[in-house]
C-alpha cells in the first residue's frame, strides 16, 4: 500500500476541544498508528496548528510533534499542500472563516454551530457544492459508547414499539463572581455566539434522530437561571442568552419525548448527560460510557403510592437502579471525534459517503432555531426537512 500526506489546517487549534479532542484523542492517533488505510493506499495527516497565540501554538506543536504552525491565516489558507480546513476556533466568526476557506479552495471540515441560521448554512453549503469541495460537521456524541450501545439496542429491536424517550444534560456552572466559572464567558452572551439552545440541541438532534429517527415538531420553552455573571477580567456582565431549557419533541414515527437541559443543576444521577428510552418490549438509559437495560420480562410490577396503615411495608426498601442490567462493551474504546476523522478523510481522497455532512449541520442548526421560535412564540414548531 501506498503511503499519500493529506495536508490538514487546524485553526484554533489550542483551544480546549481541538487540542485535546481532534488532535490528542484522534489525528495524533491515527499519524502515530501508521495512517489510515483508505483503498489501496495510506493516508497520513500532515498538520498545521493555526492560531492567535504564538507560544501556545509552539507548545502545543511540542506536546504532539508536530512542527508548522502559524499566526497567520490567509497564508494557511493560500498554501497548496493543505487541501483540508478545520475549524474549532470562535463561534461567532466561524461563517466568515468557512467562506473564506471555500474561496481558498479547501475542503471544511467544522466543529458546531456551522452557522448562526440555517438561511445562512444552506449558503455556505451552496457555495462548497459549487466549488465541488468536500465538507462535513463534527457529530461526535453519536459515537460516545453508551449512545452506540442505545444505536445497537434499537438495532437488534429490543425495544419493540418505542413509546417515549427522555434526554437531561447539565450541570452547576459557576457565574465568576462566589467562584470561577468552568466555562469562558462568550459562552452567557449573544454577541459572542453563546447560548444554551445553540450550543447544545445541534448534539441532540443528530443522536435524537440519529438513533430513533427523524423529528417531526418540538415545543420549547428556554430562560436566563443566572442572569449576572463576572468574566475572566473581573467585569460583571448581564447574560443575554438562555442557560436552562426545556423542549418537548415528537417523532415523525409518534413517539414522544424530551429534552432537559441546564448549566443551572447539580447532578444526581448516573451520568452528566443520560439518555432513556422506553418501549413496549423494554427500556435502556445510557450515559456517556454506560448503558442499562431493563427487558419487559425483568420490569417490576409497582402497585403505585400507598397512604394507607401497610405504607411502612412497601416500596421504601425497593432499590429501583439495582433491577437494570448493564450492557457489555460491544467494541474497543475509541475516541468519539476520531471516528469523524476516519469517516471524513475517506471522504474526501475517495469520495466515500459521509452521512455528517454540511446539511446534517444545518438539520443541527434547524433545531436550535426551531427551540428558539417556539419559545418566543409558545408554540409547536414543525421540523420538516429543510431544501
């Protein structure tokens, strides 16, 4: 087999996910494995680190080997050798910098949001079409182990008919001021692409539907728990965009379900982010490594609540959580972002087909949007497909 060098752009490439997610976790990898067999040849990624901060640059080159790196874009972009742009660097100038990888030529490669509306994703994938480039969006929680455990499950129907799902994610983030905040501060503030709805409903779509199928119609209602936060300077700032919601959804096969979220919880439960769901023949709820079943033949018959003198005799001594199974690891642990990567090289030396991409990123946007419409409305908003 042939060994082939696919250039790769990195841009903001010290910042937290793409540091140690798209490089530690999955090229890095795959470069240090030996490359990727695609056909009968072998790809090598051939990296360059892009970025605003020179000495993080360098010491992020060290850390993983890898030796070009650059402050300077345009000239990234203007470089032949490096057909591939990625972009992980910040939200609200991710379009502007897409359209001018496209100008350049390349093929994208994006983190999430792609962009700010889906008026404004169907432009940029037109533009990438008629290019005749390549592109895709980042879809890794679909790969996280107990969502591909929950995939396999409805694959090998267990759960019969599903009837109803349920979707909590979050946790207590900090607002700066009784104690430094785990997130930075664009993230409470519009004009920095910030947002609960945008930041996290595009990754509940694509496992939603990914799994069980497409939405139909969804009913949201979004609000401001923290509306006073202190940024990483010390400054107060009012906080302009949602930080909890909560969002009802139908399927187009009938099932219901819901989707919880909040950077205002603290957690209890088996996992920051648990994904239920629930059918005539069984149900599973998983979290990020993690998955439990419980079959129709194991579900305990519960009577209900009962006030009367024989109260002390029941249920208070069931422990629920201990009649749930655990599922078994179906495959070796993989990086969830590293399985982009091997479905996105391929796709772009050998035109393989890639489900993730651009307009699987606007279906993502489509969704926050959808939230975003119902909330301000009070309405059920319909998520048909998007042309």
């Amino acid at each position: 087999m042939a060994t082939k060098t696919l250039g790769i752009i990195l841009n903001g490439a010290t910042g937290r996910i793409c540091r140690t997610q798209h490089i530690r976790g999955g090229l890095a990898q795959i470069r240090d494995e030996g490359g990727l067999p695609v056909g009968d040849d072998v790809i090598m990624p051939r990296l360059l680190l892009a970025g605003r901060n020179e000495q993080r640059l360098a010491e992020a080159g060290a850390e993983f080997g890898i030796e070009e790196w650059t402050t300077d874009l345009d000239s990234a972009l203007a470089d032949p050798d490096f057909p591939v742009f990625f972009d992980a660097a910040a939200t609200h100038l991710r379009l502007d910098t897409l359209n001018r990888a496209i100008d350049a030529g390349k093929h994208i490669y994006t983190e999430k949001p792609i962009a700010p509306s889906v008026a404004q994703g169907l432009e940029l994938m037109a533009r990438a079409d008629a290019a005749g480039l390549r592109h895709g969006a980042v879809e890794d929680k679909l790969f996280l182990p107990g969502f591909r455990k929950l995939s396999h499950l409805v694959e090998q129907g267990f759960f019969g008919r599903v009837v109803g799902f349920r979707l909590e994610f979050g946790w207590w983030v900090f607002d700066g001021i009784e104690a430094e905040s785990q997130r930075p501060s664009w993230n409470y503030q519009k004009a920095g692409g910030g947002g609960l709805l945008s930041d996290m409903h595009p990754h509940w779509r694509y496992v939603i539907e990914g799994i069980l199928g497409p939405i139909a119609q969804v009913a949201s209602t979004a609000w401001t728990a923290q509306p006073e936060r202190q940024d990483e300077d010390g400054k107060r700032y009012d906080v302009d965009v949602e930080d909890a919601t909560a969002t009802l959804l139908e399927l187009e096969s009938g099932a219901r379900g819901a989707i919880l979220s909040s950077w205002a919880r603290r957690v209890r439960g088996d996992d920051l982010v648990t994904f239920q769901i629930d059918g005539t023949e069984g149900s599973a709820v998983a979290g990020l490594r993690k998955c439990w079943i419980q079959s129709g033949a194991d579900t305990p018959r519960i009577e209900g609540f009962n006030m009367g003198p024989e109260a002390a005799t029941m249920d208070f001594s069931m422990d629920y959580d201990a009649q749930w199974t655990e599922v078994p690891e179906i495959a070796p642990y993989k990086n969830p972002y590293r399985f982009g990567w091997e479905g996105f090289i391929p796709h772009v030396v050998a035109g393989d087909p890639y489900a993730h991409d651009l307009s699987a990123g606007i279906r993502d946007v489509q969704l926050a949007e959808a939230c975003m419409r119902s909330s301000d409305t009070r309405t059920w908003v319909d998520m048909a497909p998007v042309t």
